[in-house]
C-alpha cells in the first residue's frame, strides 16, 4: 500500500505515514473482538467447510481464543474436542475447551505453555460425519 505525502515547506511530511503505520501494525485502532490472521479454511466434504481464527495471535503463558466456524452450521448439534500439542517435544497436549456460541459457531480457550510450533488436533462429530485434523499452530513468546 503505497500512501501520497504532501510537501510541507519544502519537506516531506513523512513523520504521519510513519505513525500510521505504527497504528497498522500495532493494531491501535482496530475494533474489539476482531481477529488478528485470516481464517483457515478447511473442507470437510463437497458441501461444508470448517473456519478456523485466533481472536489474537497465540502467546505462551497467556490465554488463546479461538473460533471455529462450520458452514454451513449442521442441523444437530456438533462437538468439538481439540488438543494443542507442541510437535518438537514429546509432552501432553493441552486440552482445548470448546463452547457453542451460536448455530455452527464454537469458541475455544486454551494456555499454550511455551513458544514454537504446536498442532492442534480437531475433531468434529455430528450424527452425520466426523471430521479430524492437524492445524499447524505458532506460540509467540
């Protein structure tokens, strides 16, 4: 994104560009509940798909909201169980809880307990299918 600078006596006034892209980065501005990456996108079959966005980027120590969404939501009710597992160090997973907000719309917490690479294994169950994956997940410090 390339932003026009008017000249002001001759010089560049460059000092707003740099403070609003200290604001784009830092996310001051940005409205409560909104997410911080794009979703994952899953398939689970020909006609339903599985969202899947952190409300903030996964920190250690700290608590990680995340929301799965499927869609289009199924007409029983849907369960959701997860595990966060960091994939270079062989120790349990963490449990994530995952709560019903709305039709097809589930939110789950967890504390990842270091940074680095972790998987979360999802699983899905409704009457009608079952679904299961690894997402690769990254814990900042």
């Amino acid at each position: 994104m390339w932003v026009r600078i008017k000249e002001v006596n001759g010089l560049r006034a460059w000092w707003g560009g740099v403070l609003g892209l200290g604001l784009l980065v830092t996310g001051c501005g940005s409205a409560p509940g909104s997410f911080s990456d794009p979703p994952t996108i899953l398939r689970v079959n020909s006609r339903t798909t599985v969202e899947i966005q952190w409300k903030n980027p996964p920190t250690a120590l700290q608590t990680a909201i995340s929301v799965v969404r499927i869609t289009p939501p199924p007409a029983d009710s849907a369960t959701i169980s997860a595990t966060l597992q960091m994939t270079s160090m062989s120790m349990p997973g963490e449990s994530v809880t995952y709560i019903r907000e709305s039709p097809g719309v589930f939110q789950g917490t967890v504390i990842p307990t270091m940074a680095g690479t972790w998987r979360l294994n999802l699983s899905i169950d409704t009457t009608r299918w079952h679904w299961s994956r690894p997402i690769p997940v990254m814990v900042n410090n």
